[in-house]
C-alpha cells in the first residue's frame, strides 16, 4: 500500500535543480508541469507521455501504465486482465523467441528489472535499463501494445501459472479473508472481485475473450508512458514519436465503468472456516478514492491507529499479547473502497475480545479525538516511508503509476502538500464520517485445526 510523505525525495530535488525547461517537440503538446515532471500528449494518438529526467547516474525506467484494472471486469471475464498481462510476454511477429529478440532474452541480455502487474484500476509493464538500452526496450514495449500473438496454446499452460497464484492467495489467511470482505462490501461495484479473478473464470475464459479485452483497452489513449531518469527529454520524445506515433486511437471510445455502490444501510459480516493456526479479524469501512480531499486525513488517521509501536492498536492489542501485528489504512483507488483493520490473532486470543478492542479504539478516536503529537508522529512516519519508497527512478515511477491508476498523476506531488495541512480536527472529524458502523464489513478467518493423528498400536 502506498505510503506519503510531505517532502520530495532527494532523486526528485536533484531533478528540480538540474532540469531545464520544458521541451518543444513537433507532434507533442506540453499539458501540464509540477514537481520537475512533464506531462506531454502524443497528438496523433493521445498517448500521455510523462518524463523526470535526472542525469546523476546512467539507468532510466520505462514504464506504461495501461488505465485498465479488473474494475474493468464483468462476470465470466474475472481475472482477465491478470491472465492477458501474462500473455504479453509471449511475444509478436516482430519480437519472440525463435527470433532471439523476445522481451525477456533483451532485457534479460541487458542486464534490466523487468515485470508487469495488475491491480484493480490499472496494469502496468516497466524495465529499469542502462539509458543506452532505453530505445531497444521502447521498440519492443511499444510493439506489443497492437501486434500481440494470442494463441491458445499460450493460454492454457499460462492459465495454470495464474491458477496456482490464485491458489497461493486462497491459502492464506489475510488474504482469503480480505476477499471475502471486499465480495460483501461491494454488491454492485467491480470491485466485488479480486483482481486475481475467481477460479471458474481463470480456467475458463476462451482466447477470443482475451482477444476482445486487448482489443478493447490495449490503445495509445488509454495509456501514459512514464519516463524517469538519464535521458534528454527532446530525444526521448522522439523516441516515443517513432515507435508510438504510427499506432491510431482506439477506434471505439474506450468503456468507463459507471456502475456506483449503493448505499450501504447495515453492517455486514462474513466468516472463513479452513485448515489454519492463528485466527485473523478484519474490520472494513466504506471510504472516498484516493483523489478525494479527505484522503490524507484518513492517512494519518491509519497510521495513528495501526502503524508501529506507538500505535493505538499496538498498545491496545499486541502489546498486550492479543495480537502478533495490526495494519490499519485507507484504500488508495479511482473510485470509493474501504478504510480496513486487520489483526492477526495471538495463540488463545479470541476472535469476540479482539474485534470489541479495535471497535472500541474507534470509537475513543471519534469520541475524543487524536493529539497534535499522534498527528507529528504519523506525518513523521509518512515522510520517513515516502523517501525510501522513491528511491531511484524505478521506485518514482511506480509510485506515480498508482497516481495514473487512481486518476491523476499530479497526486505525486499534490498529496504531499495536503498532508502538510492535516488537523487533529481533520482526523477527528474524518473518522466520524467514515467509520460509520452501518457501512462497516466485518470478517473473521478461523483456522480449522486439523485432528491429531491417532497414536499407533502398542
């Protein structure tokens, strides 16, 4: 989960010293400029192209954040997006393996980081290369974005990759249980599915449907390219000029999700019963996108409740041998999710005195409010965990591509700034707002312990 800070980390000052004005390119408008980094748009296409160049050491990260998540998903295409980023590896006529020019063996030769992910309102794919590379992997980054192979013989041996992922998450506890909860708070909303998809879906979904999702959200103007680190912006632009700037808009308009969660007027609860040890409690609240104004208070308000030793949760609960640790933040996404407490059981702790301690803590949160001290301390520990979380080019721009996901890069910087302002009032009165009992979905994973094997016959 993203952590903020209230300061730019030093790879971002460097960048604000030593960076020019932004560049004129033919064929590219200039759209807006904070925080060092520029964002252009690719007039033949749309495509967003954002760059930070930083010319202190000689490596640049590429990345392209598609704005496609499984909150794009309906039922019998749950997992979709997930299995098709796998797909994207397999390679296209110009760029696979019997040619020795494949993704992987390039990036592999080069010595690059490389990987993709999904989550629920974006996938991305990224290499961290020496700058000298940084066209060879735009060559084939670029390719794939229209002349991908989608074969079956790909999918089906790709599929039980991704079903084992699937099998891994039902395996553990925090993360069985935070599907469950995620599937009852939201009855309408996409967000009603993981991201990983549900297992009928993974195994089943034919390659004409993954045909049909790439052809419907892999385009230029649904995409932003992320470029960060040792490049001359001019130069790079022409690069993604000349292997971005053939491929045309999506012929279609690309489909927004408008589907909005009813309001919720009752708590709900949910329970998972499998093999296990130690028992887990999660307590959801419905909460805001991570765009919205209240989201920095309720921040701070997580990291007050649940974050290290000095915590509320910490003291009231692990350490007093209720608990072995508690997590406690907003979501941060496009579109309204939830503020979520998890509290892994200690041995003989009980689900009932464990849940009472975390309702009872908010409620003394929303009675009597916080300290200005809590408020330094947690401004402290967001700070802290924001530096190290972008350091180096790599870590910048995956930061800013959980900003593209949630709507606005601008994010990057903007929530710094806002955090500066949070109030004990604001997290007093954000608390109130949101940790609504009626809006709240609470779960319990209790482990069903398996019986002892019978001793043997003497």
């Amino acid at each position: 989960m993203l952590k903020r800070s209230l300061a730019i980390t030093a790879l971002l000052v460097s960048a604000l010293a030593l960076r020019a004005a932004a560049v004129a390119v033919e064929g590219f408008t200039l759209i807006k400029s904070l925080g060092g980094i520029d964002e252009y748009r690719l007039d033949a296409n749309g495509l967003s192209v954002l760059l930070l160049s930083d010319r202190t050491a000689p490596v640049a990260t590429f990345m392209v954040t598609y704005r496609v998540g499984s909150r794009n998903e309906v039922t019998g295409t749950t997992g979709a997006t997930h299995l098709l980023e796998h797909l994207m590896f397999k390679g296209s006529p110009n760029f696979n393996r019997a040619k020795g020019n494949s993704i992987d063996q390039f990036l592999e030769s080069v010595g690059a980081q490389y990987n993709a992910t999904t989550y629920l309102d974006r996938t991305n794919y990224y290499a961290q290369v020496g700058s000298e590379h940084l066209e060879g992997y735009m060559a084939i980054e670029s390719d794939r974005l229209r002349n991908l192979w989608l074969h079956e013989d790909d999918r089906r041996p790709e599929m039980t990759v991704v079903r084992n992922e699937f099998e891994i998450g039902e395996n553990d506890p925090t993360q069985a249980l935070d599907k469950e909860i995620f599937a009852a708070a939201f009855q309408a909303h996409p967000y009603h599915h993981s991201t990983i998809g549900w297992r009928s879906d993974i195994e089943k979904v034919s390659i004409e449907k993954l045909r049909e999702f790439y052809d419907t959200f892999y385009w230029p103007d649904n995409a932003t390219a992320t470029i960060i680190g040792d490049f001359d912006p001019a130069a790079a632009l022409a690069l993604v000029k000349k292997y971005y700037g053939a491929y045309p808009k999506a012929p279609k308009p690309i489909p927004q999700v408008y589907t909005e969660e009813p309001e919720q007027t009752g708590p709900r609860r949910v329970m998972v019963q499998r093999a296990g040890e130690l028992g887990t409690v999660g307590v959801s609240w419905k909460s805001p996108a991570g765009s919205h104004p209240d989201y920095p208070a309720l921040q701070v308000l997580g990291m007050i409740m649940g974050s290290g030793k000095t915590s509320r949760f910490y003291r009231a609960l692990t350490d007093k041998n209720l608990t072995t640790s508690v997590s406690s933040e907003p979501g941060f996404f496009h579109d309204p999710s939830l503020f979520q407490v998890y509290a892994n059981l200690a041995p003989n702790a009980t689900h009932e005195a464990v849940e009472k301690i975390i309702l009872d803590e908010v409620t003394k949160v929303k009675t009597d409010g916080v300290t200005d001290a809590e408020v330094a301390t947690a401004l402290g520990k967001i700070r802290a965990s924001t530096a190290y979380g972008r350091d180096g080019s790599f870590a910048i721009a995956s930061g800013i591509n959980e900003d593209i996901a949630t709507g606005d890069w601008t994010l990057f910087i903007t929530l710094d700034v806002a955090l500066a302002k949070v109030t004990a009032t604001d997290v007093k009165r954000v608390a109130n707002l949101y940790l609504d009992h009626n809006k709240s979905t609470t779960g319990w994973f209790v482990p069903i312990v398996a019986p002892a094997a019978p001793a043997a016959a003497k």
